[in-house]
C-alpha cells in the first residue's frame, strides 16, 4: 500500500516533468517542422544554471529557476536565428543540426564542471507533507502544481493571444500565415524561445530531486519522442495526455518489475503506435 | 587493365595490406579498426542511397557480432562459417524488421528504427544468455591449419590482412551492385519515389532490399569487430555509435563509392589523432557537424573531388541536403 502511495506520487510527478518537456518538442515540431534531438540537453542546461545559480553562487532556488528559463530561451533564439533559419527548406539538415547542437552542449556541461561531479541543489520546500499513509514530499508536490501552472499559462497564451493566433496558424499553413502579414521568423524565433524556456524549467524544477549530469538529457529526449509519437506529432494537447499515460505506465512498470524492461517496453509501445496509428492519439501524421 | 579505377583500387589495397609491415602492432590493429569502419560506412551508405538515414544499422551490426561470438564461444565453428552466419542473421533481422519499419519514412523511419534497434539492444543486456551488460569475451581468434601450413590470426598482422581481404571483397560486391540495375533503381527512389512508382519499380521492394543487403554486410563488419577485440558488449552498438556512423557519413560525403571509403580513412585517422582530448571529442564533432550542414553540405568528399573523378568515378547525388 505504501509502494503504491509513492509510485502514485512519483508517477504524477514524472508525468508533470514529462510533460513540460515534451510539450515544447511538440510545439516546435507544429511550428517549425523540426524534430530538436537537442530538447533535452536544454532540460540538461537548465539544470546546471539552476546548481550554478543556487548553490554555486548561493543566491535563491527561486533566482536559479528563472536563470534557466532565461539561459535556455536564449540558446533556444539562437539555434533559431543562427542555424534551423540557413536551413528553412531542409527539415533533415535541421534535424541533423540538432544532433550536432547536443553534442556541443553536452561537452560545454562537462567543460563547466567536470563529466562525474556531484552538483546538489537544496530545495526551498524541505520536508514532506504526511497524510495518513500518504508521504508527499513538498518539492515533489511543487513540481506537479508548477508545471500545471506552466501549462496553463502556455495554452492560454496559445488560445487567447494574438501571439498565439499567429503560432497556431503559422503551424496550420505556413503560406498562408504568411500571406496574412505574420513573419514566419518573429513566430519562429519565440516558439523556439518558448519551447526551449520549457525544457529549461524543467531541468531547473527536477534539479534537486534527480542526478545532475552533462547526459541526463538523454533518457528525457527518448521519453519526450516515444511521447509525441503517442500523443501526435505537433500535439500539444496530445503531448500532455500522452505524457500522463506514458509516465504513469512506465513508473509502475519500473518499480514493480524493472527499469530496463520498461524502457524496452516503452520502446514497442512507440514502434506499434507508429506502425498501426501514425497519427498518434490526436496528431495528424504526415505521411507515412 | 579494363579502367584506372579499377587499378588505383588495386594499387590503393596493395599498399594498404603493407601497413604492417611500416608500423607496429597498435597501428596494425588501428588499420584493422579502420577497415571495419568502413565496412560500416560503405553498408550504410546503400540505405541513404535510397534516401533514408538509420539508427538500426549499429544495431544489426551487433546481431552478427552476437552471432559469431555465440557460434564461437558454444559450438567453436570455424571463421569462415561464422561470418556467412553472422551476415546471415544480421540480414535476417533486418528483413524482419524491415516489414514494419519500412512501410514508414524520414523522421518516421528514423525513429521506428531507433525504437526496433534499442529494444533490441536492451534484450541483450537483460538476456543472461548473450552475457548480460558485460556481454561476452574471450573469444578465441580464428586459426588455420592445413597439413604442415597454419597460421594464427591472433597475430595483429594477420588479421589485419584477412579483415582487408574480407572488406575489399565486400566494397568489390556493393559496389558492382551500385553499378548493376539495382543501383540505379536505388538511387532512382532517393530522388523521385513516385515517378519510379509510376514506371513500375515497386519501390518499398527495393527499398526493404536496400536494408536488408545494408545490414548483411554491416553483420560482416561485426563478426569482424568481435575477432578483432575478442569481446562483444551491448555498450559498443548504443545510440552514440550510431550517431557517430551517421555523423562520419554526412561529413565524409554519400555521393560517391569511392568518397564514402576515403572519407572513413580520414575521418578514422582524425579520430584517433582526438584522443588526447577524450572528452572534447564529441563537442568537436558536433562543431563540425553543425559547420559541414551549413557550408559545406557535400562534405569531405568535395575535398577529394579531384582525387575521386581521377578514380574515374562520376559523382553521383546522394547527398543528404
């Protein structure tokens, strides 16, 4: 019972985490068409400002999270400006720059400190809040309720701005967004600002509870793929749903039989769905 | 003498097999390192010949490491049955795989490629059989006896030579099949799917033949590595040895056969030439990577333009641009 209580625990959180993530990889494959194998070694940078700023020069956890968010938006303008927008009309060259951009920031985190330090960053909510059987940890409780406020406030900027009127139909047609008098490269460039601000807040809400490392962003970006297949690429509301059954089935798969087996099995999940339902839950592929 | 290119192929691979008799036995053992690379290049080169990039082909070259390590370890069959054993099940995973994964395409086939060769690869870690994460070792080197005459391929040197022997034979196949009518429906598919539909290529026939023909010769290339080394672990075939087959390719260049084997000397040399700087090194690939997609997006290959049209060889497009 108490197994359950936690993997229950540990299940929404990585959900809530899976899907800040997965929703800005989402977000830049519906506007840009290009599928960032770099998205998580951005959750990767964000982690380190996050250390950088909250342990390394001890200011306030609070000071770091925007750190990262800040930091990551702006690697993320300048992948757009300075590469992905040379290579408008080659999505595969794009796709390929991304691999290059993840091997650069993964060796510029060891560079910064070191390939096995032990980077720890301090909670600013210690403790657990205990309700009768449940043991809720406050951090843990913090990312959930953080991430669905991020979420809100993406959709809403999404839903309700001229800002996001402009990233939804510059996602539906390019051609014609553009014929409208929207600059493809402004809409371009804050999506990319936004998608990238998301991983790295992310990395920074996950940093005191995970293992700090120049590779940590590698298990994030399989998850994130395997879950905007699920979801539909381009998804956002798909990301999300999709987020949430993945995570939860891979948390219990992995505490009550094994890590190594849900990985694989995570794996077959995203081959079936690209096999028999490109489409994913709520995506429209393209062709397939 | 039938073309130029046929002899300075012929000049090339004799001065090739002379190496060890210039260095030691590290470079001796390098050389055989860089005949297996590009072994792995030139096979993965006929899946971007129709137009596809794969993360399964590190993979595959695993399941005929596995294979003959297996066969070795158990049953002790001899070199040449393991390798006709290991390129055969290597193919046949492929076509296996090939059913599903090919009725996908780009980022789609990419993916599914990956998931199909991680679960894979994960199996062999979990599996007690295929010795787990620390994969199997201490497999003998192949040995030739007839009546009085034996030689020991424990010697680098000599099995630096039956590696080139083996490799030149395999560039020689794929590459007389570039030639042949299948190479030209090949590349035929890369550049226009639908009009060589329309003229009756069944193209996912021979895009699923491409796969399959690419993995036989990447299992090849891993019965090789698993006597070279004399170990097999699941770590040597994860996504960064992938990647990096990828990368080597896109800065060596596709366009041409013989621009795929002369950019994976180079590259193989320039990568040894890092290891000062161990963990530099995939940020410097990276640098590159990124700097060839933007300004030089034919890759090393243009560099040795002059060399390959001297080779008698017409460049041919199978860029990834």
């Amino acid at each position: 019972m108490q197994i359950l209580l936690d993997t229950l625990v540990n299940a929404a959180m990585a959900s809530a985490a899976t899907a800040l993530v997965s929703i800005g990889l989402a977000l830049i494959f519906g506007v840009m068409r290009i599928e960032n194998f770099a998205h998580g070694e951005l959750y990767m940078v964000g982690a380190y400002v996050t250390w950088y700023v909250s342990t390394s020069l001890g200011m306030n956890y609070f000071l770091g999270l925007v750190g990262a968010v800040l930091v990551t938006a702006l690697i993320g303008a300048a992948m757009e400006i300075a590469l992905f927008r040379r290579l408008r009309s080659n999505p595969v060259g794009c796709l390929i720059i991304t691999i290059g951009v993840l091997l650069v920031l993964q060796t510029g985190a060891i560079l910064f400190a070191g390939i096995n330090s032990t980077l720890l960053v301090d909670s600013p909510f210690p403790g657990t809040l205990k309700i009768g059987a449940l043991n809720l940890p406050w951090h843990r409780l913090f990312v959930i309720l953080a991430a669905i406020g991020l979420m809100q406030v993406l959709i809403w900027l999404l839903r309700r701005t001229m800002f996001g009127r402009a990233v939804r139909a510059v996602a539906q047609d390019r051609e014609a967004a553009s014929l409208q008098g929207i600059s493809i490269s402004r809409v371009s460039v804050a999506a990319m600002m936004l998608s990238a601000g998301l991983a790295g807040a992310a990395g920074a809400l996950m940093a005191p509870i995970v293992r700090i490392s120049p590779f940590m962003g590698q298990p994030i970006i399989i998850t994130a793929f395997i879950v905007i297949i699920m979801g539909g690429i381009g998804s956002i509301e798909g990301a999300i749903i999709a987020s949430v059954l993945y995570s939860t089935f891979f948390t219990f798969v992995s505490t009550y039989v094994d890590s190594t087996i849900a990985t694989i099995a995570g794996l077959c999940i995203m081959l079936a769905v690209l096999i028999f339902m490109p489409n994913g839950l709520m995506g429209k592929a393209e062709k397939v | 003498m039938r073309s130029p290119g046929i002899v300075m192929a012929v000049a090339l691979l004799v001065a090739a097999a002379l190496l060890p008799a210039v260095t030691g036995d590290y470079y001796t053992a390098f050389g055989t390192e860089i005949a297996i690379t590009v072994l792995m290049l030139s096979s993965y080169r006929i899946i971007v010949l129709t137009g596809e990039w794969s993360f399964a082909h590190v993979v595959l070259q695993g399941v005929g490491a596995y294979t003959a390590a297996i066969l070795v370890k158990d049953l002790d069959w001899p070199f040449p049955v393991t390798l006709a054993a290991g390129a055969a099940m290597a193919a046949l995973v492929a076509a296996l795989l090939s059913y599903p994964l090919l009725r996908m395409k780009g980022f789609y086939f990419l993916m599914g490629s990956f998931a199909a060769a991680e679960a894979i690869r994960l199996l062999w870690r979990k599996i007690p059989f295929f010795g787990g994460t620390r994969g199997l070792s201490n497999i003998p080197a192949p040995y030739l006896e007839i009546g009085d005459f034996s030689i020991d391929f424990g010697d680098p040197a000599h099995f630096y030579h039956l590696s080139l022997g083996v490799v030149a034979c395999c560039l020689f196949v794929m590459w007389r099949m570039e030639q042949a009518r299948v190479g030209g429906i090949w590349r035929a598919i890369q550049q226009q799917d639908v009009l060589a539909q329309t003229v009756g290529i069944e193209s996912r026939t021979y895009r699923r033949l491409a796969f399959v023909v690419a993995a036989a010769f990447a299992g090849i290339a891993g019965v090789l590595l698993v006597y070279a080394f004399g170990s097999v672990t699941p770590n040597r075939f994860n996504l960064n040895f992938a990647l990096y087959l990828m990368i080597w390719a896109i800065v060596g260049g596709t366009r041409t056969f013989y621009g795929v084997v002369l950019g994976g000397v180079v590259l193989m040399i320039f990568d040894e030439s890092l290891r000062f700087a161990e963990e530099l090194r995939p940020g410097i690939y990276g640098l590159i990577l990124i700097g060839v997609m933007l300004f030089w997006p034919q890759g090393l290959e243009k560099l040795l333009m002059p060399l390959t049209r001297l080779l008698g060889n017409r460049a041919r497009r199978s860029d990834p641009a």
